[in-house]
C-alpha cells in the first residue's frame, strides 16, 4: 500500500497565515491594548463625571431670582393696578443660600473620595487589560514555536518514509518498521493539530485587546526573570493597593 502524508510544508503553512495576519510585537502589542479600549473610555468617562460632580461640590448653589407683587388690589375701581392704592408694591430681588460650611466640606470630601476610587478603578482595569492581553501574546508566542518544531519534525520523518518502504519492498527491512515511522507521523501530526487549535484561541483572545483581527506574534518573548528590587520600588504603585486604600478613603469620607 502507498502510505502519503497529505500535510503542507510549514513554509508554505506560514505564507498562507501571513497574507492575511498582522505581525505585531510584545511591546507593541501592550501599546495597542489602550487603542479604542471600550473598557478604558468608560472608566475615563466615570472619573471625568467624579471630577465634575467634586468641583460643583464644594461650590454654592446657583443664586435664585424672586419676584413678587404685595398688596394688589384685587377687587373694587382699582383692581389689578398697580399704582392706583398704597401699599401696593413689586419686589424683585436675588436670593443666595449659603449651606452650613461643614457640611459643604463633607459633601466636598466624599464627592473626591469618589474621584480617587474612579481613578482607582480605572487603574485596575488597565492592568488588567494589559496582563490579559500579554498573556494571551505570550500563549501565541509559543504555540507558534511549538507549531513550527511540530512541523520540521514531520518534515525530517517524511524523508525516512520512502526509504523504508524500499526496505520493506526488497525484504531489508520489517514491515514494522516502516508502521513505526507512521505511528510516530501520526502522533505528531494529531499534537501539531492540537497546537495549531491552542495557536487560534490564543490569537482570538489577543484580538479581543489589540485592533489587528489575526496577529501573528512576532519576535522575542519577554523575559521570565523577576528583578525583586524592582518589584519592592513599585509596590506602592500597585493597582490593587491604590484600590483599596481609595476604598477606605471612600468608606471613611461617609462616616
């Protein structure tokens, strides 16, 4: 029986993806995550109104214009007219409340407390956005490599296939053999599609954060080793920590 392994170079695998995929990089792709981010804008847009809503806080409230008419006639030769009996009069004035100060502060307090909890939240969800999407850069990176160490793989056994059918033909060689070499294409050729469906989730879920529908992962992933000194420094600049202090700030300013 001719035995064929009906499976594309990887060059040619490669030239297909890339007439309709996007390269994109790790740090560019990081940089995109912010471009028309629908997440990002509502935040901006929520600490903007928090902004907003503090600064008309600490303000007093808009003047009120009164007028009025005392004294009209309402009956009699003279009624409705304004200037035919005493004491009739028109009062027109402007009035201005001014709230207790303390109470002012508070309502000021609480209304930047809100600010700085927006501010907060938003800062989560951009870290959040960015961890999500160079995860998922990550997770393309390397089933990339993986798809392409499958496929020069298959590409090296395939070489041994007509050589052992020969053996096998002229009797130099057993028949199994030749079905070890298939097991092992077979084999590789079910984990390169296992592969290839873990490189098409991971490119699904980098499209979802950066504006390029098919990205193909280009270039070196970051590096896995941790600088603590570096972790220590940036502590107090941490998402969740600036998160939960707002909170407090937030749960202490409405007492």
């Amino acid at each position: 029986m001719d035995w064929r392994i009906g499976l594309l170079p990887f060059s040619a695998l490669l030239s297909a993806q890339a007439a309709q995929a996007q390269s994109v990089g790790y740090e560019e792709a990081l940089a995109s995550v912010r471009v028309e981010q629908p997440a990002l804008e509502a935040g901006a847009l929520r600490v903007q109104s928090r902004r907003e809503a503090a600064e008309a806080a600490d303000e007093l409230p808009d003047p009120r214009v009164r007028a009025g008419v005392m004294n009209l006639p309402v009956s009699g030769p003279a009624a409705f007219e304004l200037d035919r009996q005493l004491p009739t009069q028109v009062a027109i004035g402007i009035e201005q409340e001014i709230p207790n100060l303390a109470r002012r502060r508070a309502k000021f307090g609480v209304a930047s407390s809100e600010v700085r909890l927006a501010e907060a939240r938003l800062g989560v969800t951009d870290r959040d956005l960015l961890a999500d999407a160079g995860t998922a850069w990550v997770r393309l990176y390397y089933a990339q490599a993986r798809i392409e160490l499958a496929h020069a793989a298959l590409d090296e056994l395939r070489a041994f296939v007509p050589a052992a059918n020969s053996a096998v033909a002229s009797g130099s060689a057993r028949p199994a053999e030749s079905l070890a070499i298939r097991r092992e294409l077979l084999g590789i050729e079910d984990a390169a599609t296992s592969i290839e469906a873990e490189r098409e989730t991971a490119q699904a879920q980098l499209s979802r954060y950066i504006p390029f529908p098919d990205p193909v992962a280009l270039g070196e992933a970051p590096s896995a080793a941790l600088d603590e000194d570096q972790l220590r420094f940036e502590l107090e600049e941490n998402p969740e920590l600036i998160l939960a202090d707002a909170e407090q700030d937030r749960a202490e300013a409405g007492v």
